[in-house]
C-alpha cells in the first residue's frame, strides 16, 4: 500500500483535516439524498487511492454514518425496523454479488447508463411531485411483493458494484414503489445501505480493497453529517428533500456524462 501513496502524507494534519471535512459533507449529503460519496471517492483517488481501493474503503464510512443515522431517525419514530429489514433482505443479497463483480469490471459504460436512469428520475420527481411528499400508506402497510422484492435486489446489485448514487435509486423504489413519502423513504434509505453495506464491505476486505486509515478518518466526518442530516431531514419536511433531491439528481448525471468535474 506505500507503494500507492506517493504525493501526499495522509496523516498530516492538513489531509486529516480534508478527510474529516470531506467525509461530513458525504455524510449530509448521503442522508438527505444520496451521491454524496462522490466527494470521499474522488478525494480518494486524488490522494493516490486506484478505483477499486477507493471504490472498497469508501464503505467504512457508510457503516458508520448510516448506523448514526437510523438511530437518530428511529428516535424522532420516522423508521420502522421491521420493514427495513423485509426490504433490506433482498437488497443484501444483491449487494453481494454486485461487490464480487466491482472487483474486476470497468465502470464507463456503466455510469452512462445509470446517468441516462437518474434523468430518467429526474422526470418522475417533477412529473407527480404530491407521491413524494404524501405517500401512498395502503402500499405501506402490505407485505413486499414479487415486484418490490425484484427492485430492491437490483438495486443492492449496484450498490454493492459502486454504490454511488444508490441512495437516489432507493428513495426513488421507496417512494414509487412502497409508497412511502419523502420523509420516511429517507429514514428507510439509511436503514437498507447500513443492513447492506458489511456485506459488500466484507467481499472488499477479503480482496484486499481497503485503506483502512483513511477510510476510518473520513468515517468519522460522515457520522457527525450524518447525525446533522437526519435531524434537519425530520423538520425540514418532505418539500425541501424533494428539492434538495433534484439538484444532488442532475449535479451527479451531469457529472457522470463528464460535463462537470466533481
């Protein structure tokens, strides 16, 4: 691993200061809509990280800082443990094979199509902006089906492949989909990556995809964001993520078609 760190001194006071910086606003970032871990990934790579160590110690930060979050949110009774967990499941299992195939694939060809998704997305957030704010509760209320349960799983497939951006594909299956509004579909979020997230973290261990240094200094950052996010994520209220989601959704396209440089 020193043989990859060339540049910089990671430990110094000044790129701790950056981790912990960095790894806070991933934290408001990744609560309130999701993306946010572009910012730790491509600070990563900046200090020397390849792709795939980025792509792999991003991850103790997200344990953390959902794990802060879900607490914070199941304590202001925005989060339903049980349901979480029954959507969780299959989200889990598609993490798993998601991580396996990050350890080896090329990522371009992938993000042009997930970019083309989140505009896609874009149009359904505008298109019936009352379902993100209100919700559907007799969706809530019923088991998962067949088509939840297939949804969930892609989106563990691409979570566990990079992760970045996930959050909006699951606030976007929560809401249009479980019916959840915009409020409770955050809480929810949080509490799927953190049931998710050791699965793929393990399959990143085990390959030897982690720079534990600096991915337990950022983690630090994005707990404390995280606690921020979610208590502003309750009393802002549903009409303030919807548009908070808007820009996190075409500032993350516009940066996977390389027209901006995040």
């Amino acid at each position: 691993m020193d043989s990859i760190l060339l540049q910089y001194d990671v430990y110094s006071w000044q790129i701790v200061l950056l981790l912990l910086l960095a790894g806070f606003l991933v934290g408001i970032i990744n609560t309130l809509a999701g993306s946010g871990t572009i910012i730790s990934y491509s600070f990563f790579m900046f200090l020397g990280l390849p792709a795939s160590y980025a792509n792999g110690t991003i991850r103790l930060g997200v344990i953390m800082q959902t794990l802060a979050a879900s607490l914070n949110f199941r304590r202001q009774k925005v989060l339903n443990f049980r349901k979480g967990i029954s959507l969780g499941i299959p989200t889990l299992l598609g993490s798993a094979i998601g991580a396996f195939v990050a350890i080896s694939i090329d990522k371009d060809i992938f993000e042009i199509i997930v970019g083309f998704v989140m505009l896609l997305m874009l149009f359904f957030v505008f298109f019936d902006p009352k379902r993100w704010i209100e919700g559907k509760n007799e969706k809530i209320i019923k088991k998962p089906g067949i088509i939840q349960v297939l949804v969930f799983f892609a989106i563990g497939l691409y979570g566990g492949f990079i992760h970045i951006g996930v959050g909006i594909f699951l606030l976007s299956a929560l809401v249009l989909v479980s019916g959840y509004d915009l409020v409770r579909a955050n809480a929810m979020k949080v509490f799927i990556v953190l049931i998710y997230s050791p699965v793929a973290l393990a399959v990143f261990m085990y390959s030897g995809n982690i720079h534990y240094g600096m991915g337990l200094i950022a983690a630090v950052g994005n707990v404390f964001g995280g606690l921020l996010a979610s208590h502003f994520a309750v009393s802002w209220g549903a009409k303030f993520l919807r548009w908070f989601l808007i820009v996190v959704i075409v500032l993350f396209s516009l940066k996977l078609f390389g027209i901006i440089k995040l």
